[in-house]
C-alpha cells in the first residue's frame, strides 16, 4: 500500500463517513490545525522533565481523538470521544504546575529554553486550532467539550512553557511598554 492516493489532487479529501469536501472546509481547518499543534508537540518532546513529558505523550494521544471528533460529522457510540475526564486531567497537570511556580504578576514574553519556547508555539497553535473549532461550531453542531478541551491545553502549555523554563534556570521576560 501506498501513501499516495492521488485523491486529493483535485483539492478534495474524505471526512470520515466518505463524505468528499473541500481542502479548505472549516472541518479541515480545525482537525489540520490540531494535527499541526501535535506535530508540534511532537518537536518538544523530550523536555528533560518527565512530568511534563508524560503529560505532552497523553496530549499527543488527546489530539488523535480531538482529530477524530472534528473529521467525524456524525460520530457512532462507539467513535472515540473526548470527555470531562479528559479536561479534568489537563486542569489537574495545570494545578500541579502552579504549584510550583511563582504566581504570575505580569505578561510573559514567548521564549526561554528551548522546550519553552517550543512550548509556547504550540500553545499558539492550540489557540488557533480552537479558533478554527469555534468557527466550525458556528457552522455546524460539535461536541462542546472539544472548545472545552482545546481552551484549556492552551492554558496547560504556557503553564508547561513557565514550568520547563523555571525548572531549567531561564527567566521570563516581561514586554516593556
């Protein structure tokens, strides 16, 4: 078997159920912008920190499931779903982290270490891929905990970005103004 398949040529691909749509449909946008934050993820990995590490493997796997909702217009009980559950882990990593961390008092400047400032791309694209999901939302019904679940791994990875780059000695810069 191939990778190629020539089908998409014309500018069209499949959803999953068959249906043939164009390369720039919302649903498209949204599961290729959330490929594309995983993929990042994918550069940041290993960060040296094995809590933020095991917890970016377990996103990477979230984002395959995140995927699968958004290129699923009428997703079967048995299609995998994200869940509170899901969301629930993301806020826990998030707690954890802040526990660690001096409270916030001011914007941050994207950057630090190298697996900050990986993270912090990532969380940009995370914003994305949910803004693409909330446009797709606009169009079309999806499950709420997708938004749910993208809004708060944006969260998670600037609290990583701030973790990995206290863990490693690299001070955050505020913007000056």
């Amino acid at each position: 078997m191939t990778v190629y398949t020539g089908r998409g040529d014309e500018g069209r691909t499949d959803l999953r159920g068959a249906e043939r749509v164009s390369k720039t449909d919302a649903r498209i946008e949204a599961y290729g912008t959330v490929d594309e934050a995983n993929s990042l993820l994918g550069t940041v990995l290993p960060t040296g920190h094995g809590d933020v590490d095991s917890a970016l493997r377990a996103t990477q796997n979230h984002l395959h499931v995140v995927q699968a909702e958004l290129a699923t217009p009428d997703p079967g009980d048995d299609d995998p779903r994200i869940d509170d559950a899901d969301v629930a882990e993301v806020e826990a990593w998030i707690d954890d982290a802040d526990e660690e961390l001096e409270p916030l008092s001011h914007f941050v400047l994207p950057g630090g270490s190298e697996a900050g400032a990986r993270l912090h791309h990532a969380r940009s694209v995370v914003r994305r891929a949910e803004r693409r999901a909330v446009a797709l939302a606009d169009e079309e019904p999806i499950d709420e905990t997708v938004l749910v679940y993208l809004n708060r791994l944006s969260d998670a990875l600037f609290t990583f970005a701030r973790l990995v780059n206290a863990r490693d000695g690299v001070r955050e810069d505020a913007p000056t103004y």
